[in-house]
C-alpha cells in the first residue's frame, strides 16, 4: 500500500477553500484511476503553536506506481490544474509506502 499526501498552508480565504474544496475538488480527485480510500481534514491545528498547514488530503494505492499512474492520468492532470482555484496558500506533496 502506497499512500499520498498533500498538505496545503493556510490559504487567504479559509472560508472558500473550505466550500470549493468540499463541492469541487473533492469529487475530482475520488475520479482518480486506482484510488483506493482517501481521507481529508480541515482546520489542521498544532501542538503548541500555529500550524503551518490549513488542511491536509491523503489518498492511498496498491503501489507508487499506481499512484504516478492516477497522478499521471486525465483525472491527475484535471485534479493538479484545479488546485489553484482554491489553495491560494499552495500545496505540498509527500507519499510513502504504509507499514
């Protein structure tokens, strides 16, 4: 099992992230060739101390290449050129097999 996930800082309008991510991009990417189970939460908070992240997404795969695979297909392309409707605060990925 391979797992993605994406961590957005927060972005300058919390409230139309949080409304155009749930309606919108949410629903593209559960389009993703492959996708197995995918979580997200908003309102990521720290211990001790502000978060730097606002909201954090994770997809899990069969393998990194199915994931470069889904990443990699039209569904990939259409979720990767939404992003920028919504995460004004950019986005950071990372993925990494699951134990």
């Amino acid at each position: 099992m391979h797992r993605l996930t994406v961590l957005y800082p927060p972005p300058a309008d919390p409230d139309h992230f949080r409304e155009y991510y749930v309606e919108t991009h949410l629903p593209l990417a559960a389009k993703l060739p492959g996708i197995l189970r995918s979580e997200y939460s908003l309102d990521v908070a720290a211990l001790g101390g502000d978060s730097k992240y606002f909201a954090v997404f994770h997809a899990d795969f069969e393998s990194a290449d199915a994931m470069q695979a889904a990443l990699g297909s039209e569904a990939g392309k259409a979720v990767a050129a939404d992003v920028p409707n919504y995460a004004s605060g950019g986005v950071e990925m990372i993925h990494y097999p699951l134990a």
